[in-house]
C-alpha cells in the first residue's frame, strides 16, 4: 500500500504562486507514475500534471502547460508542484495520485490511478 499526502495548498491572489508537495509513504514510489489532479466545485476531476519515470516523463494539461512544473525528489519520495501566474481558474482541490502500471497515453486518466491522497485546497483571488 502507498499512502500519500498533500501540503502547501492556500490562498493567493490572481498572479501569484504556490508549491504542493506530495509525500508518499508504505513503498519507494521512483517507479511510479506520479500525478496532480484537481476538482473545482461542480466539475468533474480533471488531470494537471504527470511525472512517468519513462518516456515522455512529463506532461501538462494545456491549461497550466508554461505555467506549473512537476518534478520529484525520490530520496524523499515526495512530488512537488510548482504553480505559477496563478487564475480564478486554478481554485481546486488539487489531488495527487500514484500509480505503478500508469505509462504512455493513459497518464491522463484519473481511473488508472490506484492511490490517491486526501487533497488540498488551492484558492485563487481575483
């Protein structure tokens, strides 16, 4: 079982920037695909971002691609999001999930994803 854990969420005005960080914990997760989903209310869960630890490695949703940097630190575990120039838009609850098998085209697809942390809120002021 892997067990992760967001931090880092907040509020932030319209152009500003945050970090979340992703801990995972119960089982060395360099080998996992490592993700960033989000949930605004009312719509439906939607994919950020991606770490694969295969090709293509990373990717974007075109709404945060130039704007957010995923990346991971394996010594510790952890995924991180930088996210940057921040909208109104952005305001969600930001999930990270983690999955072994997740590679290629599936990346985003919330589906294929087996763990998931609790979430955090990220706030963004007109």
């Amino acid at each position: 079982q892997v067990q992760l854990v967001e931090s880092g969420g907040g509020l932030v005005k319209a152009g500003g920037a945050l970090s979340l960080s992703c801990a995972a914990s119960g089982r060395d997760v360099s080998r996992y695909a490592m993700a960033w989903f989000r949930q605004a209310p009312g719509k439906e869960r939607e994919f950020v971002a991606t770490d694969i630890w295969v090709s293509p490695k990373t990717a974007y949703a075109e709404s945060v691609k130039g704007r957010f940097t995923i990346s991971r630190d394996n010594a510790k575990n952890t995924v991180y999001l930088r996210m940057n120039s921040l909208k109104p838009e952005d305001t969600a609850v930001y999930y990270c999930a983690a999955d072994p098998h997740v590679f290629g085209t599936d990346y985003d697809k919330g589906l294929k994803y087996q763990y998931w942390g609790q979430g955090t809120q990220v706030t963004v002021s007109s």
